[in-house]
C-alpha cells in the first residue's frame, strides 16, 4: 500500500529546468530516487536503470521528455517512467511528489522504491484471430513481446526458438562466461504464462508465405497473421585443417557454448587458450578468461576491431588486455589445429601461416556470424540479399509480404543516422535488434504510425566499459580522440568528411548517450568544431528530432 516517504535534506522543489538530482528516501534503507525538472515540472523516478542498474543521475535530459541512461543507452520517458529505447525492459517507477510543512514527500510502496523499477502490465489471456508467430527467441523476439502486450495486443504470441531456454541476455555469454539460465533469462516462466506468450522449442524449416504457415522440424505447422523473422546470427567456423574434427574447439552463441567452455578451462584453470578472432566476442571472451590462464588472441587485423573502431582506437584495447596477460598475435592467419599429444581428439595447438604454433588446450573460434536464414534459402516468394539477409523497409517490413517483418542479425534495413542518407545496413547490436523488435510491435499495433528512430548503441567489456553509438555504413575518414587515451578515458569521435557518424567513449559518461541525442536531433557538432576542443556535454539538445 502506498504511503508517503520524506526526502531527506529537502525543503522545497528548487531544481532549475532540466537539472537531476539523486536524493535518500527517508526511513528506506538505501532508498533512493532521482527528481529532474523537466518542463518546468519536477518528476520523481526510480534512481537506477532497469537494465544493469546505472545511476540515472549520470544520464542525458531531453526537451522532448526523455531520459536517456549514460551506461547502454537505454531511455524512460519522464512523465510516466515508460522505456521508450531498449536494453532496459522494466519501466522506472513513478513517484507522486508532495511538498508541505517545510519539506518535500513522495507517495508510494516501499517495495517499488527499493526495487527502482516498476513492472509492466502484460497480463493478457489471448483471444481472438489474430496471431503473431515469432521465429527466433533473442533481443529482437524480448522486444518484440513485451510491446506487443504493453500496447495491449491481445491475439495470440508464439516464439519458435532453437534454444533450450527463454531468451536471454546473450551479451553476458561473451562478456562474463554465465552458463546459469535463471541469471540469464530476461523473464522467467511465470512472467510468459500471465501474459499468455508462448515459447516453443523447434526449428523453422520453411516458410508459406501464400498460406501463412511456417513448417518446423519437429513436423508441426504454425499459422501466424503476421510473422516476424527474427532468427539472428550463425557463428562462423574455420574450414581449415583440423577445426572440423578436434574436440575443445568452440563457438559461442548459446549456454550449451559457455558450458563447454567452462568444463574445458576446469575449475584449476591454468590452460592455454587460443581466441581466433581479434573482434568484440573474441576480445570480450579474452578479457575474461585471462586470470590465471594464458590467453593468446590470434587476429588478421593490425590492431583489435580495427574494422571498426580503426587502429588508435584498437591499440588502446590491446593494451588494456595486455596488462592482464593477454598476448596477441596480429596481422595474422591461421593455417591449422593439430592434435593434443595426449589425447589425438582435442586440440593441441594451433599453427600460423607464419610457422608460429600455439599451444591450446582449447580454442574458442570469435571469426563473425551469419545471417540464420537457412530456412528461407531457395524459397520463390522471398529474394535473400548476397549476405543470405533480409531486406526490410523503414517499419522492418519485407517488400511484397505487408504482414510480414525481420528485425536483428538477419535485417537489412534503410539507416538514417548521421551519413547514412538511407544507406542499406546490416548491424549486429543487442539494441539494435531490440528497438526494431519494439518498433514492429508498435507497426501491429498501430498501422498507420511511423516507425521511431533510433541511433544504433553497442557497449564491450575490454577491461574498461566501451560505450558506442552511430553507424559507418559509408566509412568514416577522419579521427578525433578527446581525454586520456594512453590511460583508457577517451571520446573518439568517427568522421565522413565534417560529419561525425560514430562515437566511442571510456570512462567517460555520459559522452556517450549525449551524442547518440544529438545525432537524433540533428546537433552533433563537426570534425572541426571537436578538434577545437569542443565538449559535447555543453551542446544544446534541440526537442526536435530529425532522422
């Protein structure tokens, strides 16, 4: 039952236009919220994320209504505490604020206030004939779910999933080796069963798109009025010489992937371990594994993720896992894995083209995914891009199939960010996947509304927490490196010409989520502009957005 709380060392609302402020809820051991003014009204929220619990003190006011937090991007609206942009699927709580008698109370339970998040109503018993089928049960399936029931769809959900488990936070797999489902699993069983989804574990084989059915490989047949392909990504291998046939060799995508990983390190650790892949999953699996064993990371880049983040930038990573041991073996190829002498089914070593051997007592393979549209391949009624993705309009609808959408790893969508100009891309970003899941849900819906952009955001674990927004679907040519980069607390600001198209920060909050702001509204300053020394942190957010 809700009742009223003092704030402590508060006599009065005196916070000026879009000021934050973090204050103790009296007689609530570490209670906590967050009060911002915001058009000249001052809301009370919860005070920490409900994605990894960040402080939302350290997050971006909009004038539009908007809190963005500083961490992952994940955004609330301040009047109603609603998440508008994912990770974060709990909305913030909502605190009515009274003042009187010289101070300043809020009004609620104290269960809420210690929990900092509210849940969402999704409670639902499916009726009707509308019916929206699912394939594939990651962040783009969550996304899609959870708005569907929040705006109260109430015809029937179905996740087709490959996975032996509800969907999970796969980032934690490459960043923190979780193999425990119930840490991983965004919701648990009771949370599906109240808002009637159901999540069935089979395989798509084939799609009808004339019929509306997809065909599984356990026989059955699913009806959908409409479809959402949302089947991710398929890691890579290595065909070469001896990757097919050794034992402790692994990708990593699922559970079942970190649990062998696991069992192969072994509770004494001390192992050699060779990472193919100087990319984010395998720099992210590298930084974890690196205490107390020997991790070499073998990659053909000069520097890690140069593909992306250039080679500057990739040279600081390096030599943040440098100082925990690891050891890198760049601008290299890998010619084959050769037995162990102790056992000629697992891994031994693993050869360069150089003549360079390793010595691996597992390899963990991080060399990209593709497209998981095997079960699309050869069908007349769909054109797969030369990538085996799905080309989708703005609303992520497929072209010739109104009532059908594909969303994630196997998307390729129109982007509109700073120097995309509508460019088709691809982007394999949890949040990316996430929204898209969001904004199709918002298409069943509400038809006629138009899709809500957003700034892709990505984040890794590299001994520090990198923070990234934008996209460089057209490369970028010019770098700006703000901070300390020889002590890991840097913005670099990735530019096309005098347009800046990305941005990547180390400790140094909320650089970050001001620009993924700014570069929705237009108002992302210039190459030259930063290279003067510009700080983004002091640019003005107009309320219009403009991609």
């Amino acid at each position: 039952m809700a009742q009223e709380f003092k704030l402590k060392g508060l006599s009065a609302l005196d916070l000026q236009e879009g000021e934050k402020r973090e204050v103790e809820v009296e007689g609530i051991e570490k209670g906590k919220v967050l009060l911002v003014n915001q058009g000249g009204q001052t809301h009370a929220l919860s005070s920490a994320c409900t994605h990894y619990g960040a402080p939302m003190k350290l997050g971006v006011v909009t004038p539009d209504g908007r809190l963005t937090c500083a961490w992952h991007g994940a955004c609330f609206n301040i009047a109603t505490g609603d998440v508008e942009d994912a990770p974060a699927l709990d909305p913030l709580a909502k605190f009515e604020i009274v003042e009187k008698s010289g101070a300043v109370y809020i009004k609620g339970e104290e269960s809420t206030i210690k929990a900092s998040r509210r849940q969402p109503n999704v409670r639902c018993q499916a009726q009707g004939p509308e019916e929206v089928l699912i394939i594939g049960g990651g962040s783009g399936a969550v996304g899609a779910v959870q708005a569907l029931r929040e705006q109260n769809f109430k015809g029937g959900i179905t996740v087709l999933t490959r996975e032996p488990n509800l969907p999970i936070d796969r980032t934690k797999l490459s960043k923190a080796l979780l193999d425990d489902k119930n840490k991983l699993q965004w919701r648990d069983e009771a949370w599906y069963k109240d808002a009637d989804i159901k999540v069935v574990e089979d395989e798509a084989t084939g799609v009808d798109f004339s019929s509306k059915k997809v065909s599984t490989k356990s026989g059955a047949t699913y009806a959908y009025t409409k479809l959402v392909l949302a089947s991710g990504g398929t890691p890579n291998r290595l065909p070469l010489p001896g990757f097919k046939d050794l034992g402790n060799i692994f990708l990593l995508r699922t559970i079942p992937d970190v649990k062998g990983i696991l069992s192969a390190v072994g509770e004494k650790k001390g192992k050699n371990i060779v990472v193919v892949g100087s990319s984010f999953i395998g720099m992210e699996v590298a930084n974890c594994l690196s205490a107390n064993n020997t991790v070499s990371v073998v990659g053909m880049e000069s520097a890690p993720m140069e593909r992306v983040m250039g080679a500057e930038v990739g040279k600081i990573f390096q030599g943040l896992l440098a100082k925990n041991g690891v050891k890198f073996y760049l601008s290299a190829s890998v010619d084959s894995a050769a037995p162990s002498s102790s056992d000629s089914s697992a891994v031994g070593s693993v050869k360069l083209k150089d003549g360079t051997s390793l010595p691996a007592d597992l390899v963990i393979l991080g060399v990209g995914v593709k497209p998981e549209t095997s079960y699309l391949r050869d069908n007349p009624a769909i054109q797969l891009e030369k990538d085996g993705s799905v080309r989708v309009s703005e609303s992520f609808q497929v072209p010739d199939h109104p009532d059908v959408f594909a969303i994630g790893d196997i998307a390729t969508y129109p982007y509109h960010g700073p120097g995309g100009s509508g460019k088709p891309v691809r982007i394999e970003h949890w949040n990316v996947a996430q929204n898209a899941g969001r904004s199709v849900a918002k298409t069943i819906t509400h038809p006629h509304s138009k899709p809500k952009p957003f700034i892709p955001v990505f984040w890794s674990a590299l001994g520090k927490q990198l923070r990234y927004c934008g996209h460089t679907p057209n490369g970028w040519d010019n770098l700006v490196i703000q901070g300390k980069p020889d002590e890991g607390s840097f913005a670099a600001f990735y530019a096309k010409g005098e347009t800046v198209v990305a941005v990547a920060s180390m400790m140094m909050d909320p650089v970050m989520a001001q620009s993924a702001e700014l570069m929705r509204r237009g108002n992302m300053p210039g190459k030259s502009e930063l290279q003067g020394g510009l700080d983004v942190l002091q640019v003005g957010l107009p309320a219009q957005v403009k991609i």
